[in-house]
C-alpha cells in the first residue's frame, strides 16, 4: 500500500551512520577496551557494551564504568577518542543488505545521504575509508549544525544538500532521537532494527512510520511508491 505525506511521493532517502549505516561498534568498543587499559580497569567485550556504540563515546564509558565520578569518566572518554582516531575504520563494516541498497538507489537516481551525530573529524576519515565520500551529496556531522538530532537542522540541511523537501524524504535510524529528528522535520522515519537497539529500549514507543528489520526492504516500500 503507498504512503505519501500530502502529494509527493519519497524522493530522497537520508541515513544515519552508526547503527545504520554502518557496523561501527567494534572500532568504538576496540577504543574503548585501549582507553580501559590505559587507566587500568578491566576490559569489555563487544556484546557487554554493543548497544551503547549508537550513542557516543560517553555512552560507552558509562556502560564500561558506570561507578566512576564524572571526572573520571570525562577522561576515560577524552582517551577514547584519541584512540578512536587511530583505530577509526579498521574493522567497520557496512551492515549486511546496505550495499545492495546503496546500489538500488543510485541506479534509480534516488539522492541519499548521512545526518549524523558523529563529529565530522570521526565521520569523515570514516567515509572516505569506506569509499562513500564522494558517493553522498549530503554529509552532515553533529558539529555541521548549531544543534544535533533530534532538533531539525541537520535534517533540514541534509534535505538542502540533496535538493529534496523534507515532506518526501525517508529517514532510517536506529535511536529514539534518529525518529524524533525525522518527525521534528516532517520526514518520514524508518527504524532500522538491525542496529543498536538496547534490551531497554522500546521502539513501539519511538514517533516512526515503518519498522525495518532488514535494509533491503526498503526496497520494497519504494518499489510500491512509498
């Protein structure tokens, strides 16, 4: 069955990229696991903290040392960022399903691009990495805007930079702020539930038009003139 928000139909996809886009936990938890080492506290594994990688460095040193004062845990996240930027990209991988995609809406001259969090000095280095600088006509960091999600104006600088209305683009994402930011902006929003989604969240409850438990179904709602 279509959906359409007022007569347009979806002519743009935006994405986000930790969680989404993107497998980039075991970076985030192999700089976590090096700045762990650093002040002597035990290390963890990928499955201990996974979940917390969607939402940033200080979300991760909370799920590794949650009874640290917060001056502790700023300087357990300032040592896991140095060492981010050396690790950076070395074990990220797109998630399974994403290429195929990727690939579906070049074919179909479909404009897509990123609206994340992530600081451009981080998702930058990433990108070009992955060979998906020049493939996105949008890139928009956390530091691109005055505000990050859930506020609108990455989204709507995103909408800008791939030259399409906010009312006929589709947003994937895998945190409660990603849908928020989308509904924020008169965007459709898409969860995409292969991603960092933690054993306490409820994504019943996020502001979302699809649930997605693979990327390529995506392509199935587009093929059906969303």
């Amino acid at each position: 069955m279509s959906k359409q928000i007022g007569n347009s139909r979806i002519n743009g996809v935006l994405f986000d990229l930790d969680g989404t886009l993107v497998d980039t936990a075991p970076d985030l938890v192999c700089a976590l696991n090096l700045a762990l080492k650093q002040y002597g506290y035990p290390t963890k594994s990928l499955d201990e903290v996974r979940d917390a990688a969607s939402n940033g460095s200080l979300a991760l040193v909370n799920a590794a040392q949650p009874h640290l004062n917060n001056d502790e845990k700023r300087l357990l996240q300032q040592a896991l960022l140095h060492h981010y930027q050396t690790v950076n990209g070395e074990q990220a991988v797109f998630f399974d399903g994403i290429e195929p995609l990727l690939d579906y809406l070049k074919g179909q001259q479909i404009p897509c691009g990123i609206v994340t969090n992530k600081a451009a000095c981080f998702a930058r280095p990433l990108l070009q990495r992955l060979n998906l600088i020049h493939q996105m006509p949008a890139i928009v960091s956390g530091d691109s805007t005055k505000y990050s999600k859930p506020h609108p104006a990455p989204m709507l600088l995103a909408a800008q930079q791939i030259q399409r209305q906010p009312e006929s683009i589709i947003y994937l994402g895998d945190a409660k702020r990603d849908l928020e930011a989308a509904r924020n902006s008169n965007m459709l929003g898409a969860i995409a539930m292969w991603g960092y989604i933690g054993k306490n969240d409820d994504p019943n409850f996020w502001p979302q038009d699809f649930m997605l438990q693979h990327p390529l179904e995506l392509i199935s709602l587009l093929k059906n003139d969303i």
